[in-house]
C-alpha cells in the first residue's frame, strides 16, 4: 500500500507505520461493531500487530483500551489465517485470565457477570431479585472466552475449547452459545447427570421455541443415558411439540433408540396428564420456564409504549407461542405490527 493512499472507507496510509498502524485500530473501534464489520481492514489491521503472542500480549497490556476490541475483531474474522487468529487470541486471553483476577480481588459482591443483552440483565434482576448493576462488569469476558473457543474447535483443539466455553458460560450463564456447545461436548462425553443438569438450566432461562426444543431434546437424551426411558420419550415428544422447522440432524435417530428401548415399533401420542402423572415426583419436568415469560413480559410492554416495535414483536412472537390467552400481549402485538407496515 504505497504512501498517501487510502484505503477503502477513508483510512489515509501514509507510510508511517505507527501512524497508519493508529488509524485503522481507531477506525475499527470507530465503525465497526459484532456484526458489522469488513474483512480487508481487519486482514490489514493484523499485519499491524506484534509477530508472535508475547508481543501482541505486551501490546495489549499497554493500550487495552483499543487493542482488546481491536483483538476481539481480528480473532473474528475469518479471512485471517486461523494459526494468525489463535496467536492474537492467545495473547488477549492471558491479559483477560489476568484482568478476571484483578476485578475478582476488588469485587465487593461476587460472583460478578458480563451479561450483554437486555434480556440477560432482566432475567439476573428477576431471578436474583436484586440490581444487576451490583454484580455486572462491562469488559468483554464472555466474548473472548467464547470466540478463542471457537478458534480451538476449529483447530481441532475440543478440550481446550470446551474449557473455554465453560468460561464464557460462567462470565454469562444466560447466553445459549457457550451453553450449547458445552451441551455437544457433555453429551459426546456421555456425561449423563451434567447434561441433564445444565440441559434443565437451559430449559429454564431460555423464552424461544427453538432454544425451548433444544433444551427438552438434550435433556432426554441425558435421561436415555441413565436408563430412564419413558421420561426420556417424555422429552423428546415435547421437543418435537416446540420444534420449529426442520429436526436437528441424529434427531430420528436418538428417538429412535428410545423407542426401541421401550420396545415401541413407532412413535406413540402423550397426552398432557399422561406427562403430568410421568412427572409428579420428579424435579425435571418437561415444560418452558415460567419465569422467562415472566421476565420478557414487560420488556414487550416497555418497548411497545416507547416505539421499539422491532423489539416488542421480537419478544412477543416468543411469548404468545406459549401464553396465548394473554389478551394484552396479543393486542400489543397486533398493533406492532401495524405500525410497522
């Protein structure tokens, strides 16, 4: 790139290499955001960092304000090389096992969350019933953890990437991502008890049908583990119940070794007071969470009365799956939609 060009959206490369490195690191914090992005700048942007791990660490360590979402970015992108991707990670990951423990020692209520969504934060307050600012840190833990697991499952590296997915979900345990990919390693594992506990935690912070389905299908396949065959078919016929569109791949076959269990030829109806009855003296029971529904409830309401009717029907589409009756919701919804059109 020769001296005084520019470079696509007004980036001045003058030849100076800590000045233009100076102008597309702020360039990037200035434009770019998770899901916008562009891939040259960022594949430029990382000949600029340090050639190896201990000095793209020691670059981060100097300037983390604009080196540690710069980073995030370039671990992102997938048009950088991975072993390029892994070296950044790796050196943003050890300034990040070390900036957890200094916010740790200082914390004053713990454990502390890096919750990033509206939901998330609603859900900590109604569950926790206390101010989610007390306990909320703004640096970008469960983002980091969980984009370097990405980058070790690509490498084929899947304990150390099940390590830090267990991080990401431990930075924000509400977030499905981390909770997902632990769940495929959980089952791959045959780790029937954890499975089945984090599979019913999944169940319980989660308000859309699909997440809703995923949930039920990993907690019956931790039942069919332990040997508990008709709570198992329970769940997978509320899976299917919730499932919207086409069935997970090794869907049919999981159900089907179920059924075999069972010594069933086919599939069989359930009705609701057949699961109720399956279910009575059970603590995991097959159905969404109430509290969920509880929690997004008035999100809806708050985004419908200041305008938001982008985010009143993302929310409330969710909601009447599951709580039909609720007149005002269902009204809300409808005229959401008309002010949109």
């Amino acid at each position: 790139m020769g001296t005084n060009s520019k470079f696509n959206l007004g980036i001045n490369l003058t030849g100076d290499n800590d000045l233009d490195r100076h102008n597309i690191f702020n360039y990037i914090i200035e434009n770019f955001t998770k899901d916008k992005t562009e891939a040259e700048i960022l594949v430029l942007a990382a000949t600029f960092l340090g050639k190896d791990t201990k000095t793209i660490f020691n670059e981060i360590r100097v300037n983390p304000e604009v080196l540690v979402p710069v980073c995030l970015y370039l671990m992102s992108e997938e048009k950088i090389a991975l072993s390029r991707r892994n070296e950044i990670g790796n050196a943003l990951l050890k300034y990040t096992d070390a900036h957890a423990r200094k916010i740790d020692d200082k914390a004053t209520r713990k454990p502390l969350y890096n919750f990033t969504l509206e939901y998330e934060k609603a859900l900590y307050t109604k569950m926790a019933n206390s101010n989610v600012e007390d306990i909320l840190v703004t640096f970008p833990f469960y983002r980091i953890y969980y984009t370097q697991g990405l980058i070790y499952e690509a490498m084929a590296d899947y304990t150390k990437a099940f390590v830090m997915y267990s991080k990401a979900h431990q930075w924000n345990p509400f977030n499905p991502k981390p909770i997902l990919k632990i769940l495929e390693g959980l089952k791959y594992d045959g780790r029937a008890q954890d499975l089945l506990r984090l599979s019913m935690w999944y169940l319980q912070i989660t308000y859309s049908a699909p997440n809703i389905s995923a949930a039920l299908r990993y907690a019956g396949y931790a039942l069919y583990l332990d040997g508990k065959f008709a709570e198992a078919y329970a769940f997978y016929y509320q899976a299917i119940v919730y499932q919207d569109g086409e069935t997970p791949a090794r869907f049919n076959e999981e159900i089907t070794s179920v059924l075999t269990a069972l010594k069933k030829d086919a599939p069989y109806e359930l009705s609701r007071a057949q699961i109720k009855k399956l279910f009575a003296y059970s603590k995991f029971k097959p159905y969404p969470s109430e509290i969920a529904f509880d929690t997004i409830r008035p999100l809806i309401i708050n985004h419908y009365t200041k305008g938001n009717y982008v985010d009143a029907i993302r929310y409330a589409t969710q909601y009447v799956i599951f709580r039909p009756n609720d007149d005002k919701i269902m009204r809300i919804l409808k005229a959401s939609k008309l002010n949109l059109d």
